[in-house]
C-alpha cells in the first residue's frame, strides 16, 4: 500500500520543523509537530511506502522501527481521515 497525497495538497515547512499541510479546496490546515514532519517527509521520498519511510525516521530519531511504524500509521490514519491522503494498492 502506498499514501499519496491527494489533489491539491501543499506543505509548508514552519521555523521549528514541523510542517503544515493545506487542502486548498477545502481550506482544511493541519499542523504537524517536527517528528509527524520527518514522517511526512520520508513518506515522500520512499514513493509513499509506509516501511521504507518508517525504517527512515526510526534511523534519524534513533528510535524503535515498530514504534515508528506503528505512530506512523496513527499519522496516517488522521491524514486519510482530514482528506489530506489516500491509499493506493
């Protein structure tokens, strides 16, 4: 499974690392802390494969690979529920 980002999707990094993403068709902004930002980010770059991305951020934040799996999921869980991304087999 992979996550893309729907139509119309913008990020913006913030000063402190985080990110915000905007919908433009909706107006929906949501604000993400510097490790959903880090997150998001090794999404993009592993083509929207969640494993990859995990293994990513677990290795820059010296962190558990399960446990960054498992908060990415709950990120992408809110993602898919704002409208911001969608799953594509």
């Amino acid at each position: 499974m992979r996550y893309r980002p729907e139509r119309g999707v913008s990020s913006v990094p913030m000063p402190d690392g985080g990110l915000v993403l905007l919908a433009e068709k909706s107006g929906k902004l949501y604000r993400c802390n510097p490790t959903a930002a880090a997150m998001w980010t090794a999404l993009q770059a592993n083509d929207g494969q969640p494993d990859p991305a995990s293994r990513s951020v677990a290795v820059e934040f010296k962190a558990p690979a399960d446990q960054v799996r498992t908060d990415l999921d709950l990120l992408l869980d809110d993602l898919q529920q704002a409208g911001l991304v969608r799953a594509e087999p």
